[in-house]
C-alpha cells in the first residue's frame, strides 16, 4: 500500500517531467564530411546522414559553391582561409553530380510522409570565413555570350560590420542566406541540384535569411532535407550565375504538419508571405507565382478569389528571384501589416 501511495505521488511529476521533455526537444550538430554530403542532387534514394524528431533543431555545417580549394588558392584566398573540411569532400567524394552545389545531409525527420508538410524554420546563419567568391564563365549566366571567359573574383568579408569589400569605395552589406534547401523530390533517381522545383532546392532567394521559415511539401518518408550554396548576399536575378558564394553553417527547426498537402513551397518572413513560380519560361514562372499568392489569399485569409486577385495587384511585390538555374525563379511578397489580424 505504501508503494502504491509513493506511486500516485510521484506520477504527476513524471508527467511533468514528460511533458516538459517535449518542449526542449533534442540538439543535434551536423559537420559537413566527406561521410554527410550529397553532391550534385536530391533523391529518394539518398540515404540520411541523421534522423531527428519534428521539433528538433539541428546545426548544419555546408561547403560552398565557390570553385575548388586549388582554384579559389590561385584567385588569392589565403590557404588557411580555406576550410579543411572542403579539401576534404573535394579529395574524397567520388559521387558527384548532376549537378554542382555540395550539399549537406539529407536529413531525415522520422515523422514526416509524403502528403505532409516540412516547416523549416531558419533560426540562424553564421558565415564560416572571411571571403566570398563570384564567378562567371563562357556560356553561362544570363548573358552567356557577352564574357566569353572565366574570371573568379574574390571579395573580402568584414563580419564585424557585416560588409563585404566589393572594391574601392564599393561596400556590400552582407545578408546571408542558402542557396539550397529542399527534400527528395517526388521523381525517381538524382535530380539535378541546379534548378529548383516543387522540393525546393536552389531556389537562390535571397529573402529566406535567418528569421524566415519555409513550409516544403514532402514527397518521401523522412522528408530527406538538404542544404548548401551558401551566400553572403545576392542580387535578385543572380544575372552571372553565382551570389556572393561563402561557407555558411545554419541553425534550423523542423516541424512535420500531417496530412496539409502544399504542391509548391512557400516561405514566412517576420514582415511578408512569400509565394515561388519556378518554370523554363520567365512568363509561366510568374504566373505561377502569382496563382499560388491567390491561392494562399483565399486559403489562409479567406478573400474570394476576386478580392485575392485584386489584393495581388494592389499590395503584393512580384520579383524576379533568379535568372539562370535552368528554370528561372519568381516571388511574390504579400506584407503581414495589411492585415489585422
């Protein structure tokens, strides 16, 4: 009978203790090796580097997509600026392609299912050395005949007063972001990591800093997320091909919504909602973009479809977000303070 007493005594505080353990979910910190990259692509098939709970938080270390170690070396980074973990992958990871952009991952989050949905939530981002790279060659960009060469210039970061030193008298404020984010895609195989799609991936937005959340559709178990091509800053439109590119670790929650189907991603910033087009074609892109701004008007703020077209017009940005990534990009920006609620 004592037993029995110390036993309903003590199972309000193991509930407690319970309950509480829910609510400060689990860390976990991901380097980025040559054991938990993906190279060039997003797949099904890809097998997790690690597996979390939804609600957990995990620090993600990334390569970058500035050129090889001895390349970036011969532009003038100082060898020791270069992070060893990069002449690493470059040495040791023999799985590459289609694409480019060293990823870091996948991560798998145990709840997720295809009919789901993938918050990511991104908490913070902090740039991993002192310089950035641009490049552009032959062939490539958004005037591929235009520099009929390669050239990779180096632009010096101050992380202190977040500037990078474009050139004399030329100051860039710094607003880092990932080029990458996105899960396994709902086709077989390796899709190519360059153009962007309904999983996400290189969508080169450069309003998904710290403090934005992105809601993904999931199309495999576990999700699969990856993320890479990190950027110091970036233009819209990208017009030569890369951003600021730089090493960037991120710190990001992920929460699993069962069952609310979403074809395309969107995105939350702390002042707007943020709707994506990715097509081929600058014009179906934007449509896109424009129709998933209507659609999340009627759904979430319940306008008719009248009210969520002429909301459109009136109040939301539509821009351009990326030139060159194969399918180009569009975002239409909706501001929270036209709402009162």
């Amino acid at each position: 009978m004592l037993l029995l007493d110390w036993s309903m005594r003590l199972f309000p505080f193991v509930v407690v203790l319970a309950a509480l353990s829910k609510l400060h979910a689990a860390d976990f910190n991901l380097a980025a090796t040559p054991a938990t990259v993906v190279w060039g692509y997003y797949s099904q098939e890809a097998k997790p580097v690690l597996t979390v709970q939804s609600g957990d938080t995990v620090r993600i270390q990334t390569a970058s997509s500035c050129p090889s170690p001895a390349r970036m070396e011969a532009a003038g980074v100082a060898p020791g600026d270069i992070p060893q973990y990069e002449r690493d992958i470059y040495d040791q990871v023999k799985d590459k392609g289609p694409g480019g952009h060293i990823l870091s991952g996948p991560v798998a989050i145990a709840e997720a299912e295809p009919g789901d949905v993938l918050e990511v939530q991104i908490r913070k981002i902090e740039i991993d050395v002192p310089f950035a790279c641009n490049s552009f060659g032959p062939g490539r960009g958004f005037l591929p005949n235009d520099f009929p060469y390669a050239r990779t210039k180096i632009v010096p970061l101050d992380r202190d007063r977040m500037i990078g030193r474009f050139a004399p008298g030329v100051n860039l404020p710094l607003h880092p972001f990932f080029g990458s984010m996105g899960v396994a895609p709902p086709s077989a195989g390796k899709l190519n990591s360059g153009p962007p799609w309904m999983h996400a991936g290189n969508m080169d937005n450069k309003e998904l800093v710290a403090g934005t959340t992105l809601f993904i559709p999931v199309f495999a178990k576990g999700a699969l997320f990856e993320v890479g091509d990190g950027h110091a800053g970036q233009g819209n439109g990208e017009v030569d091909i890369t951003a600021l590119e730089t090493f960037l670790t991120g710190t990001f929650t992920f929460i699993v919504h069962k069952g609310e189907r979403l074809l395309w991603p969107r995105a939350e910033t702390p002042t707007s909602y943020i709707n994506m087009g990715f097509d081929e074609d600058l014009k179906t892109a934007t449509e896109m973009a424009v129709r998933n701004m209507i659609d999340f008007l009627v759904k979430e703020k319940h306008l008719s479809r009248e009210d969520a077209y002429s909301l459109t017009s009136v109040a939301v940005d539509v821009d351009i977000t990326q030139l060159v990534d194969g399918k180009v990009g569009v975002h239409a920006m909706c501001p929270k303070n036209i709402f009162e609620h």
